[in-house]
C-alpha cells in the first residue's frame, strides 16, 4: 500500500477523532493541524497528507489527528490537548516526536 496510510477514527472518553497514519519507519511523528482544523479535517485527506509529509515517510510512522467531531460550547485548547492525550495513551503511543502546523 502507497506509505502503509490507513484513515481512521478512535473513541476516548466518549468522544471520537478521525486521524491519518503512514509512514514505514517504526519512530512516531505526531503531526497536529492546528485550529485550521476547523475548516477542513483529515477524513478524506490520506493520501495527500501523505504525499505533502513524504519525506518523513521513511524514518517516521507519521499520525495527523483532527480533533473531536463534534465540539461543545467552551472546548477550549487545553480540552483538546487532553483528548489528543486520551487518544496516543489508547493507541500505545507513549513516546513521539510532535510536530504542530500553526
């Protein structure tokens, strides 16, 4: 498969996260898109994200994750750090390198 990409999403805490992944190397590159993610999630977009991240295909398992689907009034940034917290915790993820867009 083009980059191994997969698409997906994962539920914490009762709430649920779309998120990319690829890359074949085996370290975890956490990419975070910032609050434009707001306009224009990851559900759709694998294989362009990976085509855009290419380079860090090879040494990286590279994960971009949107934040929750639905938001409530006053989710604040700290609110969704927890979630992205919740979610690398339930996929095993405990050390990454972290690399934010904005």
């Amino acid at each position: 498969m083009f980059f191994n990409i997969q698409e997906k999403n994962i539920t914490v805490n009762g709430i649920r996260m779309n998120y990319v992944a690829f890359g074949n190397g085996k370290i975890p590159l956490i990419i975070l898109p910032g609050l434009g993610d707001g306009l224009k999630s990851v559900r759709g977009q694998s294989a362009p994200l990976a085509i855009f991240y290419r380079e860090f295909a090879q040494k990286f398992r590279v994960y971009i994750f949107s934040r929750k689907n639905v938001l409530d009034e006053g989710y604040t940034t700290k609110d969704m750090a927890k979630d992205q917290k919740g979610a690398l915790e339930k996929l095993g993820i405990d050390r990454f390198y972290l690399m934010p867009t904005e």
